[in-house]
C-alpha cells in the first residue's frame, strides 16, 4: 500500500471552482482595500479612475460567488473551500454594495 494514500477516508479532493472562488475573493478585497486608501488619500483628483477600478473589483467578486456556488454542486468533491469562497466573496460583496450605494 502507498504510504501517501494509506491514511486517506476516501480519495475525494477539493473543487477546483472553490479554489479560484477564494482567489478571486482575494483579489476583490486587495482591489476594494487599494480603491478606499486611494479615495481617502486622493490629491490628484483621480475619482473616475478609483470608481472604474471599484467596479472591476465587484465584478471579481460576484464571478467568484458564482464559481463558489458551481463548485458547490459538483458530485463527490469535497466542499470547504467552496464553502469558505462563498462566505469570503458575500462579505467583500457587502462592501462593495455599500461603497457604491453611498457614492452615488
């Protein structure tokens, strides 16, 4: 028997969906982090450019909630990473929602 697999329950991995859901998450909070430090400290007057960026970054986000939700229904994949996508991207969505809401 191979040491590697001698311990596993089952031979399940992550979904590969999940994974690029938190990724993605990822990137929209680092974006959404930049665009607030750049409203807050801009003295250039750069307001289209900080609002084009903040919109990409939504965008991110909710195509990483849709991958989060994909990797949720496939068959026989282990799911946390799906689940864990899910959550980070609901959450950087909020933000989003309510920069946009309150800058208009």
């Amino acid at each position: 028997m191979d040491k590697k697999t001698s311990f596993r329950v089952n031979n399940r991995t992550e979904t590969i969906y999940g994974i690029i859901s938190i990724g993605l998450g990822g990137i929209s909070l680092a974006i959404f982090l930049w665009a607030v430090y750049q409203s807050a400290y801009n003295l250039e007057g750069r307001e289209v450019l900080i609002g084009l960026v903040e919109l990409v970054a939504m965008m991110l986000c909710f195509a990483g909630l849709t991958l989060g939700i994909v990797g949720e229904t496939r068959e026989d994949k282990l799911k946390m990473t799906a689940h864990f996508g899910i959550a980070l991207n609901l959450i950087v969505g909020v933000f989003h929602v309510l920069v946009l809401w309150h800058a208009f």
